[in-house]
C-alpha cells in the first residue's frame, strides 16, 4: 500500500469538495521494528505520513480527521496477537 499511495488521488463526478472521516493504520502497543514491518508503530507512523500527502495532493478533499491515533485497546476487538483485549 505504501508503494502506491503517492500516485493514488481521491476525487468525485460531481465535482463535490469531499471530507475523509477517518484514516490510518492500527499498530500493536509496544511493537517497534526497524524495517516498518506492519502493525508496528513505524509501520503506522509512515502510513500517516503517506496519507496525509496523498489526502493533500487531492484536490477533492477539502477536510479529512484521523481515525483513533493511539494504540486501541478493546476487548471486544480482538485480532489474535496484535489487539489481545486490555493488556499489552
């Protein structure tokens, strides 16, 4: 996804200004990897990154906010091994 989003632009027929509700990525509490390996805080700090210029770049997108921002932590969002309810 990161190898493509510079070239990725949002845009209606309409011709309507539009607003992004909500965009990131997720990242596991506490993981960190040197090569930005997905779930890590890297990982999600260059997606933001990356969506905010492609967000941006489109002239359509007149507002956008982010979706969460911080680690969440839900036990009724469970992904086995990345978001195991309320603890680390």
């Amino acid at each position: 996804m990161l190898a493509i989003m510079p070239d990725i632009r949002f845009w209606n027929a309409f011709g309507k200004p539009m607003i992004i509700s909500e965009f990131g990525a997720g990242a596991k509490a506490g993981y960190h990897s040197a090569d930005d390996a997905v779930w890590s805080k890297e990982y999600q700090a260059r997606m933001y990154e990356q969506q905010l210029q492609m967000l941006g770049d489109s002239e359509s997108v007149q507002g956008f906010t982010p979706w969460v921002l911080k680690d969440f932590r839900s036990h009724l969002r469970e992904l086995n091994g990345i978001q195991d309810g309320f603890y680390p």
